[in-house]
DNA sequence: CACATTTCATGGACATGTCAACGAAGTGTT
DNA sequence: AACACTTCGTTGACATGTCCATGAAATGTG
C-alpha cells in the first residue's frame, strides 16, 4: 500500500527522513533528562526566558515567541513553579495578564543544564554533518517550516474527501 | 545563554532545523485528523500492518517493528480496537501473545487515508526540496538516525554531572 | 520433573498535551 | 456611561504517552 505513490527515491528518503524525526527528539530528551531532571520543554521554557534582560516575560508573549498555546504554557508553568524553576508576578501594565519569571534556582539549573544539552546535541547531530550538509540542512529547513500554515494554498491537488472516514 | 557555545553557523542551522522538527509533523498531524480522522499513530499502526499480507501482526513484532514499547502499543491498539479498526486474534503458536489483524474497515479506511495523506506529506515538504537535497537529506538522517542509541560512546567529551539538578 | 527466570500482554498511576468553557479585565462604539 | 466584543490566564475533561507491577505462559537448568 505504500509504495504505488511515490518514487523509489521519494520512498526511501521520506522514510529515512520520517525515521530521524522521531529518534532523534527522543534520544534528546532520554539525554536531557537523565543529565539535568529537566524535559525538552523544559528546557524550552527556561532558555526562552533566560534571553530577556530582566529573565522575565509576560505569558502570552512566551506562548506566542515559542508557538504555543497560552492554555499548554499556563499548564506547563503551573507544573514548573512547583518545582521552584520559575514565578509568577502580576502584570503592571495588564491586570489580567501575569508575568513569568526565572528564578534564582531556574536560572542556575539553566546553566548547569546548558553545556550537557549541547554536548548532547553535538554527540548525536551536529558532529556527523560537514559544514556543507549543515548549512543545506539549515536553509531546506527554514523554507518548509516557512511556507503557510493553514492549507488554503495546496497545490492544485485535488482535495481529499472532507468527512472523516472513522470517528475519532 | 545560547549563542556561546555554538558557531554562528551552527546555531542557526540548528535553530531552523529544530523549528522544522516540530512545525512539520504537527502539520502532516493537523492535516491527516481533518482529512481522514486518524491521527498519525494510527496511521502508522494501520499501514505498518498493512503489510503483512494476510494484515496480522503479533503485538510484540509490531512492536519492535514500529521501535514502539508493547504496553504503548497494547494501550493504543485497545482504543483502535473500540473504533473497529483492528481486532485481537490469540496468538496459535504462543498462548501468551496476541495477533493483531486489520479489520475490513481498517483497511478502508487506510485506503481512503493514504492519497491524502501524501498529498499532504507532498504539499508541506517533498514538492519545496529539489532531488539533490532530497537525496542529501536522505542520507544525512540515515546517518544519524543509525547512530548507536546508547552513549557508551560519547566522543572523547566530558561528562556533564549525573546527578539531576531539579527534581521531577 | 521441579524450580527459577524470562517473556508477554495488560493494567493502573502519573505526566503532558489538546480543546472548550469560564470569569475577569481591556477595548471600541455610541 | 453603557454596551457588546475581545483578550488573558486558568480550569476541567479527555487523549495519549511513560513507567512499574502483575499474572500467565514459555524457557532453561539441575
């Protein structure tokens, strides 16, 4: 069933490529975890945050620079001042909107979690491309995650049937 | 914090790279759901059987075939299974194991699936990467995807504490 | 054959994500 | 000012994944 559609090439390719995409996240995160306690979201969070000058961000600006949702970050956050990685702090300018702010102990996690994060990004990634394939990589990667999201533009393809098939 | 570590380079070629490992599959995600209902899990576990051509599987086989763990498995296919996409047969050669076989609607509805989703996979990646690239991309993420998962063998780098610095 | 060990599928507890609904607070219009 | 509308963060229900424990069955060892 798979392999009437596409090309030989495209075939093997995509799933290679298809391969990377789920392994490689995966041995990120098993690496970030097992060094530091912290998740890639985590991780996430905390780096984002550390890039402000005064470690602080109001909750829906983070959500939109890190393309989540405000419901997921509000969650996720919840979760991490728990655990005394960040605070929150009420929003001068808006009265409904809340600041996040690293904390002394977020910030020292960070930076201890850093080089182990980056050590691991080397040892599995960086380090078995030559600058050439990087820099491809780079540029092929920008341009598809740059195209539009939403699917009013598909190529002239016809459109799939719009119903669902099975209820889900 | 960020761009100490790596070479301007490298930094963004990995920034847009990370951004393509999280934008394109929830894209081809998005689009599989409002096409067909199934998510890609489903998918993977329906087409993945599909190959076997009298389209039954033992749990444990699927399993290792999809490098999923069985308790993810046998959690997902129980809910497949209430959707009537798959069925459970007892395994005649090994009283312990299970088989799991696609049903006639499973099979349709994969059947109904798949143009649509490689028009998709087409729209949002193969159709923006000309052959060269694809094939380089191909290769490059063989490459690292075969790397041994374990880290033994991290390259001559010095270990980052073990200890975890953050409870979770 | 008895016995310990391993393998298999499942189950429950928990972590994390999505989605829809909500109340409180801002904004715009008249 | 009064009103509808939007935006903000939170919440709860649910989906899906991980981890660990379990009982049943297979396997290996004496």
């Amino acid at each position: 069933m798979a392999t009437r559609w596409l090309s030989a090439d495209e075939e093997l390719a995509w799933r290679a490529f298809r391969r990377l995409l789920t392994t490689l996240p995966a041995r990120l995160a098993r690496d970030l975890t097992a060094d530091t306690g912290l998740s890639m979201t985590d991780y996430e969070v905390l780096s984002t945050l550390s890039e402000k000058p005064d470690r602080r961000w109001a909750l829906k600006d983070l959500a939109a620079k890190m393309e989540w949702s405000r419901s997921r970050l509000s969650h996720h956050t919840t979760r991490m001042q728990d655990r005394g990685l960040i605070d929150r702090e009420p929003d001068p300018t808006d009265a409904r909107g809340c600041l996040l702010k690293l904390t002394d102990t977020g910030y020292t996690v960070l930076e201890q979690a850093a080089p182990a994060h980056l050590a691991s990004v080397r040892d599995r990634f960086l380090d078995h491309l030559d600058p050439a394939e990087l820099d491809l990589l780079g540029r092929l990667s920008t341009r598809i995650a740059d195209l539009p999201d939403d699917r009013t533009q598909r190529n002239g393809r016809e459109r799939a049937a719009p119903g669902r098939l099975a209820d889900r």
